[in-house]
C-alpha cells in the first residue's frame, strides 16, 4: 500500500458505478480507519440525511470490529459529546462524534463549550448539505430539506471553540486531515475540533492508503529553563508561607505524587485547587486545601505563589495576593489565548509541561547544598508540625459541620460522607453540583488520581453523558488488563440533572450496559441565579424576593429518579431518601444495583442548601442580617460559627446550612 495521498480521481455518480457498492474504499470509510488508527476507540453518533455513506461504512465495518471503532447510538447531541468527553478525559484518548450538518452542530450546544474549557480532546465530524442539485455526483440532493440546511459557513457555529476547524473537500487527503485535527485536539492545551464535509465528498471512491502515524504525533512541551528552576526553586525554598494553586494539573495522573513528594520536600507548602476539575491534590495529606472557586485565604497570606496549570487561581474582586507576594506561573496555555481577558500579575510566566516542572523543582530542591540547608532548618520542622494540626483541625470541622440534625435530616455534606463511606474505595466520583460542589469535595476527600472528575465549563448537564463515558471507558480499559470496570458516581444538582437531557442519557445506559449511580441534590430549583444576585446586589429588590418571585424555583418537584426510570424502560433503581434513618440502607441497595449492571438514581429535596464562605463574603451577610427574606415556613435555627470565630444564630425560612474556609 502507498504511504502517500493517492492521486484525485473523478468521483463516481449516481447513475454509473465503477464497482459494487460494498466493494468501494470510499472517503467515509477511510475516515473511520483513520480514526482507529489514530487511537478512537469509541465513535458516538446521531445520524442524519447527511450520513448514507457513513452508515455504508459503519455496516462494512462490523465485518472488521478488532480495526473499526465501536459505534454507539446517542438520541441527543449534548450526551453524545458529553459521553466523548468524559471518556477522553479519564484516559487522555480522544474519542469522536458524528452530528447531523447545521441543525446536530448547534445541538452541541454547551457540550462545545465544555470540551473547551475543561480541555477535553474531542473530534466532532458533521455533514453539510450537498454540493450538488441535479445528481451529477453520487450524494447530490435527494431531499426537501437540504435546501433548508444549507448555511454560508457552518464550521463556524462552533469554531471558537475547537482548536482547530475545517471543511473536508476532497476524499483523498481525508486521513491526513483527520490526524491534523487529532493533533490539535492531542496537544495542549487540548480541547475539541470540527470537520465537515457533504455528501459528494464523503461518497467518493478512493484508492486505499495508509498513513504512518508515528509522523503525527501532537505537541510535545519541554520543560523549564535551568535559570527558572533556579529562580523558582529558591523562592519556595526560602518562602514562609509557599503555596502551589492548579486546577487542571491533575488530568496527567502523574501530577498528584509529583505534587506530593515537592510538599514533601518543602515541608509547609500548601496545594489549592481552583478549577476543579480533577483530582490533583490529595486530601489526606497535610497539604490539601482543598477545592475553593478563586476564593481562599491561603492566597492572600502567601509570600510565594506557583500557579500551574490554571485559568482562575483567584478572582481579585474577593481575594487576592498580597503586594509582596511573589507570583510564578507555569502553564501549557500562560496566556490564555481563548479568553479575551486574561492577566496575572506574575514576575514570570513559562509555558512548559507541568509534570516536567514540578519534578525539575523537586530535583533542584533535593540536590543543591544551599536550598537543601534551608530546607532542613527547625523552622521548617515547626512549620511541618502546625500544618499536620491544621490539616487534622479542617478534617475534623468539615466533619463536624456535615452532621446530620437531631431530627434526622442531613445535608450535602453526611450524603457525601456515607457515599464514600459505602462505595468501593477507587470509585470515580463525576462532579456537577454547581453551588453544591465545594461542600461535595470537602466531604469526598479524594486522593486517588483520576478519582475526581469535574465538569470544568460551564455548559450545565455535562454529568449525565460524562459519567457515561467515564464508566465506559474504566470497562474498556479494564477487559484489556482482564478485570472489572471501576465503580462511577454521579453527583448533580436538580437543574443540572435536566439539562443532562436524562431520557437519552438512561436509555444509552440500559442499550449499552453502562450502569452508574447518580445522585440528585434535589433544591427544588437552581440555586447560583439567587448567589450571583446577592454578590452583586446585597440590599436589592431581589434579595427579598422570594425564589418563586425570581423565577428560579421548581415547584412542583419532577420525579428525577421516575425520569430515569422510564427512559431506561422500567429497569433501573429508583429511590428518594429524605432522612438518616433510611439512608445507609436505600444507598446499600443501589450500589449493589450498580454493581449488578443496572443504573440507579436516588434523589434527595433540600429546601436549601446555601453555601457561603463566611469571610468576607457579601452573600454570607445577606444571608445572616436578612434571613426573613426566604419564603417557606420556618424550621430550624443553627448556630454557626465565622472565619473570625464570631457566633450568631440563625432563624431561617430555609433549612440554611454555613460553612466558613
């Protein structure tokens, strides 16, 4: 076989045929063996008027299933990427999905935006109408409709999202265009890519050729300059309060002991996460602050600060560095090119593979003369043993504050604690319970890397088809090894549950044998509308208008768990659980579902769940002065405690639930 395009040959048309149908080498075949070849093991896909040659191929295929990629059907775009995702983000692979021309790309939607900001490597391929009116190639317009779907430039509704977009125009160079893509999406910072092409394209028979992959392998970033380990180094070294803030250095599963052995080194270094959106830190060590959304104390009382891999390390309108702080930040993207607005004030930034530059540190720190005296002095020592009393002084008050009342009704917080409790100890938790989320993770204490997977944008229903892919891809990785899937956990608030467009995703979970559990924070609407108005308008009109008034109430509550139920077809565990008493028993019986092969969903109603950081936080004022500005019949009152240890009771019209960080 060549190893070069072959040369451009007359497409053949519709009313001649230079061979059978099922013997063409056609351009959509070749993009399938394309994309296995490339490493897509999984194409996820929701056909259309513009896909007869794909579905000719994707049949050819199944005479080949070891070198052809598995086809799974998804009945909803937003799931089909989402299910992509997921499973390239676990394993690093990217994965594909084919959408129906203008009307399946703009289904996308907010998935789009996901794979964006969470640096998820996507391939998303679509039709465009015919080129072609009156049958002069194969694949000319047969239909009323693709006069109506023909747009000026449909790789644009999502082209500033993908790293990379373009328009398939010829069949003979379809592989090379489709690795070009994947190297996009492959290097970082990652993130999804768009091909199209029409149906004259697509049909064109072509001769058979090959490509040699190890000629398009993606970026390779280095690491740091000898003078930036250096400098680095010796700032961490001689630092009082250093302090590393990431977010996504986490996805490269090597990350989190590299991170543990540099705290291990510099004894009083303090890991943040900001963003989220893996496990990069964790929590049993005595470093972990664990998850806070660019709003942590540790930052303003640092003196020395690494930002790696991160977009907010923190949002200055609620904290901040302080002005003598010194600020390092090493990124694969330094400078964000994907956001108009963008700036740290950092003495240095470097671009450079963040895995490379914590250990080139580590390596400085264990072997200079110099560094290594400051290192071992007995104030590090003392400050080694305040930061162990603080680590175990969080852990206890997280766990305080997660207590369930004497009553017997339970927040976030002991929900999450009895999960962990009860679920296999390398269960992989699928996050996205928005204002719900920081109180998630200080309550599932992750500490196995690939173990915390968030959604990382801000498309809400990312969970349902991320949790998907996540599972199937720990199946798939583990008939590899001989082993068992691992166990995959999905936690959602009530809003964001609906947005995962629940009927397509519980119906792919039953077709496919994808069983997860989900777990429904039911508030009885969304709860980030009513914080993001008292951020910025404490004492307005809003803040005592109730949620019915403000439009952000569901009421009547949906039936999550019957949603589910019936998408999957009746066979599904379904379960809601409002006290302690039953709780430990409803979760035993739907893991052990799961654990059987069949998805369950179990929800919970909070009235309210409202987390506010306490210091300095316009909405925890709001909250303490005017709790008469909530709007369901009194219930409790629950004494709390501040940041400044300054106590005051609350009497609220919600079940009101505070922590400080």
């Amino acid at each position: 076989m060549s190893s070069q395009p072959p040369p451009l040959t007359q497409p053949t048309t519709s009313s001649s045929s230079s061979s059978s149908l099922s013997d063409m080498y056609t351009t959509s075949f070749a993009f399938f063996e394309a994309l296995f070849a490339a490493g897509v093991s999984h194409v996820f896909v929701n056909l259309g008027s513009d896909h007869p040659s794909i579905i000719e191929a994707m049949v050819r295929g199944k005479a080949s299933p070891s070198t052809f990629p598995r086809i799974i059907t998804c009945p909803n775009e937003m799931v089909a990427m989402s299910m992509a995702d997921g499973y390239a983000r676990l394993t690093g692979q990217p994965q594909a999905i084919i959408v129906h021309v203008d009307v399946g790309t703009q289904g996308l939607g907010a998935a789009v935006h996901n794979s964006s900001a969470g640096r998820a490597p996507v391939l998303v391929f679509a039709g465009i109408s015919p080129i072609t009116i009156e049958g002069e190639l194969r694949g000319s317009r047969t239909e009323y409709i693709h006069w109506i779907q023909d747009v000026p430039d449909q790789k644009q509704i999502v082209g500033q999202y993908c790293r990379y977009a373009a328009e398939l125009k010829t069949g003979v160079n379809v592989k090379q265009m489709v690795n070009r893509a994947l190297q996009f999406a492959k290097s970082q910072p990652q993130g999804p890519v768009y091909l199209c092409g029409s149906r004259e394209v697509m049909e064109m028979e072509i001769p058979k050729y090959e490509l040699n992959q190890a000629h398009w392998k993606p970026v390779e970033l280095g690491g740091l300059s000898k003078g930036a380990v250096q400098e680095m180094a010796g700032a961490l070294a001689g630092a009082k309060k250093p302090l590393v803030v990431t977010g996504y250095a986490g996805r490269n599963h090597a990350i989190p002991p590299a991170l543990v052995e540099l705290a291990n080194t510099v004894k009083g270094l303090r890991v943040l996460d900001t963003g989220g959106s893996d496990m990069c830190f964790p929590a049993n060590h005595p470093g972990w602050l664990g998850l806070r959304f660019g709003n942590d104390q540790s930052v303003a009382e640092a003196d020395v600060i690494l930002v790696l891999d991160c977009d907010v390390p923190w949002i200055p309108t609620q904290m901040k560095p302080s002005k003598d702080a010194r600020v390092f930040h090493v990124d694969v993207d330094p400078l964000k090119q994907v956001m108009p607005v963008f700036y740290l004030e950092a003495e240095a930034r470097y671009r450079a593979d963040p895995l490379t530059a914590v250990e080139q540190l580590t390596e400085k720190l264990k072997t200079d003369e110099e560094l290594k005296k400051q290192l071992q002095s007995e104030q590090r020592e003392k400050r080694w043993k305040e930061l162990q009393a603080q680590h175990k002084q969080k852990l206890e008050e997280i766990a305080e504050r997660a207590k369930p009342l004497e009553n017997g009704e339970y927040g976030t917080g002991h929900l999450c604690r009895r999960l962990r409790a009860l679920c296999p100890e390398d269960t992989i938790w699928a996050i996205e319970a928005v204002t719900n989320t920081l109180f998630v993770h200080d309550n599932i204490q992750p500490t196995l890397p690939g173990s915390w997977i968030n959604c990382g944008g801000g498309g809400l229903g990312w969970s349902g088809g991320g949790a998907l892919g996540i599972k199937l891809a720990t199946e798939v990785e583990a008939k590899v090894k001989g082993g068992k899937g691992k166990f995959v956990v999905q936690i959602v608030g009530d809003g964001t549950f609906l947005f995962s467009v629940p009927g397509s995703v519980y119906w792919i979970s039953k077709r496919y044998g994808i069983p997860v559990l989900t777990i429904v924070l039911n508030n009885k609407g969304w709860n980030a509308p009513r914080r993001s108005l008292l951020l910025v308008h404490p004492d307005g009109l809003g803040s005592k208008a109730s949620n019915a008034d403000i439009n952000i109430e569901f009421s009547p509550s949906p039936d999550y768990a019957g949603i589910a139920k019936a998408a999957a077809g009746g066979d599904l565990f379904a379960a809601r659980v409002d006290n302690t008493a039953d709780l430990d028993r409803v979760l035993k019986e739907a893991i052990a579902a799961v654990e059987g092969g069949q998805s369950a969903v179990v929800s919970r109603i909070f009235f309210l769940l409202l987390r506010v950081h306490l210091f300095n936080c316009p909405l925890a004022r709001a909250a303490l002065i005017r709790p008469e500005t909530f709007s369901i019949p009194k219930r409790i009152q629950h004494t709390i405690s501040s940041a400044e240890h300054q106590t005051a009771t609350v009497a609220g019209d919600y079940r009101v639930f505070f922590w400080s960080t």
